[in-house]
C-alpha cells in the first residue's frame, strides 16, 4: 500500500514563510490529482489547495496570492509554498491523492503553527 508522508511544517512568525513537501512511499500511478488539505483546532478539514495531472491548480479564498502549490502526480509529489503566512493559517496539513474509483490517499499530516 503506497502510503504519502508530508515533512517542512513548524513554527514560524506571522509574515514568514514555510514550505511543505509530500512524497509517496511507493509509486501510484493512478494518481490524477494531489492536494492540500488543513485542519484547524475546532473545524472542519477544509481544501487548501489542488493540483491536477494536467497543471490545473485551484485555491481556497483565503490563501490566495500567498500559498502556491507544485509537483508532479506522475512522480507522487506535491509541495506547498506557504508565504505571508497568518496566524489563522495554523493547523494540521495533510497531503491527499485522488485515485479514480478507489479511496483517497492521506498522509498523517504535519503541524504548522504560526505566532503573532
């Protein structure tokens, strides 16, 4: 079972910067979409940020002209460039592969924390 591992989370100060970085432990190749997801303390996990096998990318309101998110699906790879970074961006980021008619793959997630 291929298993996806986020790593770059931690604390940072508001206004800086952090990248994230997600890899498959295997290879998948029916992966056709990679994302970022997040989950703050209380809420709901919401979208952060999509990239398709095709370059499409999509963003939540909020991170918009801040966050940036790259990779390859073919290779299983997603990163998440994270500038201007708020307080209200703390939370846990998880890494997600799309798969057509079989289940989502999550990784377990990477803590990123940001003090005012």
């Amino acid at each position: 079972q291929v298993q996806l591992v986020e790593s770059g989370g931690g604390l940072v100060q508001a206004g800086g910067s952090l990248r994230l970085s997600c890899a498959a432990s295997g290879r998948d190749f029916s992966i056709y979409a990679m994302a970022w997801y997040r989950q703050a303390p209380g809420k709901q996990r919401e979208l952060v940020a999509r990239l398709t096998n095709t370059g499409f990318t999509i963003y939540v309101d909020s991170v918009k002209g801040r966050f940036t998110i790259s990779g390859d699906t073919t290779q299983n790879t997603v990163n998440l460039q994270m500038n201007s970074l708020k307080p209200e961006d703390t939370a846990v980021y998880f890494c997600n592969g799309e798969r057509p008619g079989r289940a989502n793959l999550w990784g377990k997630g990477t803590l990123v924390t940001v003090s005012s």
